[in-house]
C-alpha cells in the first residue's frame, strides 16, 4: 500500500461515467419522517436490512435499536451501511440513557420486525432493560410488532396472549406472521415474518396517520375485462392493471379502506387493499354497485371491454368442424364508472380515466362532463412509454379549472401526484 498519489486521487474525483452513474435522484416522499426499527433475535433479522435500506431510500430518517440476541444475527455495522446513522444497542451508556428517551419521542413510527416470542412478552409487561424495550415505553408514536418464530411457539396460548395484549390493551398493531416456510429444518406455518415490502407499506400507512384520506372509503377499478368467445378464448385488452394497483395501493398508505375491484392482471393483491377479482364487464359492474354508495373517493382506472359477444360458444370453437371463419356477434356492455353515478352519494369524488389515441384533451373533457367525474386523467394510447402495459405513464389531469400536464414518470408516482390533487376534495365534500 502506499498514499494515494495525485492521479489517484483525481481519478477519484472523476465524473461517474454513464454507465455508473447512481441512479436519478428518486422521490423521497418520506423525507423528514423519523422511523424507529427494533430488531430482536430471531433469523428473520436479515430481512430487517431490507426493511431500513427500503425505508432509507423513501427518505425516512431510520434508528435501528438490536437488542442483545439480534446481534447473534445481523451486526449494527449492516444497518449502519444501509441507513448512513449510527446503529444502536446500549441503554447503558454515557449517551444510551438519554438516548431512549430522546428517539422514543421523535420517532414518528416505531416497528420491531423481527418481533420474537421473548420481545412479545417482554413488550406486554412493561420490561424496561434495553434499549428498545425502555424506547416503546417512551414513546406516543404507533407501534407495529412483527412477530417472527416457530410455529409451535406462536400457537402457544401465552405466546398469542401477549400478542392480544398488546393490540388491545396497549394499541400496537400486530402484523402476521404469515404462514410459510420456517427457519431451515422447521416445518412450514404459522410463524414467518410478513416480508419487507409489506412491513414498508404498513409503516407508511402508520406515517400518514391524520390525511385527509385517512378513514375514507376508497373505491378503484383496474385491469383489463376478459369477455369469453368460448370456454378457452376470451376478448381483451393490454391493461396491465398496473396504473389502478398503484393508486389503490397509495390510497391505502394514506389511511383509506381501499376496495380495489379487478380484471384479471399478473399482479399480486396489494398490501391492506381489499381486492375483488373479477373476469367481465358485467361482473365488474356487479361489484362496483354493489359497493359504490360507501365510497368517499371512486377511481374508475379499469379499461373495461366496450362490447362482449351476445352467446359465447359453450364447447370449444374446432376450425375442422366449425369452418375457415367465424363471425362473432358483439353486444354492448354496461358502462360501470357512468352507469355508478346515480348510486353515488352527493359528497363523494370521481375520477375517471381516458386512454385516447387523438385529440386527448377534448375528448377526455367531454369524457368527464357525460360521466360525472369531477377529475379526469387522460392517458395517450399510442406512446410507447405510457398507457397500457408501460411502467412509466405521461397523463394529463382535467379538473372544472382546466388541465394539468404531469411529466413522464413511473405509474406509482403518477399515482401518488393523482391522489395529491383530489384528496383535500374529499375531505372538503364530508
Ligand atoms: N368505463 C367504464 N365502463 C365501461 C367503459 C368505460 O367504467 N364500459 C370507464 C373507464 O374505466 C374510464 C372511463 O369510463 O374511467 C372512460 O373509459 P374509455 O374507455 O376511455 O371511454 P369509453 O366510454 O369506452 O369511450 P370510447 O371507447 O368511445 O373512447
């Protein structure tokens, strides 16, 4: 080894070259919220790291407290590489006695993930003789407890009786565990940590605590409708869903109950959201009128088949026995976002989607006014990078005050912008 000379060091000091370069600077839409992560013995530990880099990346800032057994696991140093901010285990320090007290009071969220049998009942008797146990009980933020353990032990009557306890005489939410495979040798169950992803969702949820959208009820529909030839072929469209997931998803982080009714879609049901898979148009309508009179805020995200065959064939279509053509009969199917407006109450919000291939504005304006949207978010059909199936989504938000272009951007950002716009409308409408 030897010093670093100057070449080193302007190299050092060189551009990213592009194919390096970090990643564009990303929403943070967390910035500025505190988060504690406890983290106690268990295997599920590692899984915590993704939790604080994800949490990291979103903006919060993020205290992780290990207790004594999580350091059998997951060292400090491993939070400390994903959070930037010192990772913390001693209560009994020269700084750990203020220390508990202090991020007790600041955090904004504090969530235990992995959560163990031992941190259960430690947490349902009040201990105090580390550092996270003595920072649950200085702090008014929600907490979130994810237990993680053989399941075995979580079926044991003490094990959920501490858990009870916790929910319902000390108002933390509990969240699992999810039944799955255990720790290597164990059998699968009850018992597994829920992942990540879900435990960075139901944080934010608990961070938005207070939103105008928080305890509304939200209504969304998404996805193609698949409208059956036969008993194997179908007419569809390229929706992914993706646009109508994103919204529902956001829509639940902010507080909402969220119905998300669905056409089929690749994507797995989001976190919290009630999902109602449907197939046709006319099992779409079913739903949504079903549900439509409770809901505060209707998202009609869904790109529903305008027509369905009048008699769909009841054996498969043969070309040996059926012939060189086949002509299918089309009849039109219910218009579910107009034909709910009725069964709308007067304070509720609607937002409507239009996917045009010309004159996007006039059109989805016209759109708005014949459905009774108070919003309507007009999507160009024939731009690679937006619309159906794309990631990314370029819109346009027409309102009663005239027309908002969004720049390119990925559909959750879209989504979370949309719900910027109209949610101080819904809180206004109560
Ligand atoms: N929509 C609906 N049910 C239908 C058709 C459309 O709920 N049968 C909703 C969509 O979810 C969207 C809005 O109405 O919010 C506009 O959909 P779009 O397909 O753009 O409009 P159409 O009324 O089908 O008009 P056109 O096909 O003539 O463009």
């Amino acid at each position: 080894m030897h010093p670093p000379g100057d070449d080193e060091l302007t190299a050092a000091r060189r551009p990213w070259p592009e194919a390096r370069r970090p990643w564009p600077e990303a929403r943070r839409p967390w910035d500025g919220r505190r988060v504690v992560l406890g983290v106690t013995g268990g295997i599920a530990a590692y899984k915590a790291i993704l939790v604080a880099r994800r949490l990291t990346q979103l903006g919060a800032e993020v205290d992780t407290v290990l207790s004594e057994a999580a350091r059998h696991f997951v060292t400090p140093l491993s939070f400390e590489g994903v959070t930037g901010r010192t990772a913390l285990t001693d209560l009994f320090s020269v700084e750990g006695a203020a220390r508990h007290i202090r991020i007790g009071q600041d955090a904004h969220v504090v969530c235990v993930a992995p959560a163990t049998a031992d941190f259960l009942a430690r947490a349902a008797i009040g201990r105090a003789d580390d550092l996270l146990t003595t920072t649950l009980l200085a702090t008014d933020a929600p907490v979130l407890l994810c237990p993680a353990m053989n399941d075995r032990m979580w079926a044991h009557p003490q094990v959920r009786g501490n858990a009870q306890y916790c929910e319902e005489e000390l108002g933390y939410t509990v969240v699992g565990p999810a039944t799955g495979p255990l720790a290597v040798g164990e059998a699968a169950g009850a018992g597994r940590m829920v992942e990540p992803e879900e435990i960075v969702e139901r944080i934010g949820r608990a961070l938005a605590r207070g939103g105008p959208l928080d305890g509304r009820t939200v209504l969304v529909t998404a996805g193609p409708t698949h409208e059956p030839l036969d008993p194997v072929r179908f007419l569809g469209n390229r929706s992914s869903g993706r646009m109508g997931y994103a919204l529902a998803s956001a829509a639940w982080r902010r507080g909402a109950r969220v119905v998300l009714v669905s056409g089929p879609t690749q994507l797995p049901d989001p976190v919290g959201v009630e999902t109602v898979r449907v197939e046709t148009a006319s099992e779409m309508d079913v739903e949504v009128q079903r549900r439509v009179g409770d809901a505060d805020l209707q998202i009609f995200a869904a790109a529903v088949a305008d027509f369905r065959p009048v008699e769909p064939a009841r054996s498969k279509i043969k070309r040996e026995r059926d012939g060189s053509s086949w002509n299918v009969e089309l009849v039109a199917n219910p218009d579910v976002a107009a034909g709910s407006a009725a069964a709308t109450w007067s304070g509720a919000v609607r937002v409507g989607f239009a996917l045009e291939t010309e004159n996007l504005i006039e059109n989805a304006a016209r759109k708005r006014e014949k459905k009774g949207f108070d919003w309507i978010v007009a999507n160009p059909a024939n731009e690679p990078d937006a619309g159906f199936g794309a990631e990314t989504n370029r819109v346009t938000l027409v309102g009663a005050d005239g027309a908002e272009q969004l720049p390119l951007q990925p559909k959750d950002e879209v989504a979370e912008i949309i719900l910027d716009r109209v949610q101080d409308a819904v809180g206004a409408a109560s």
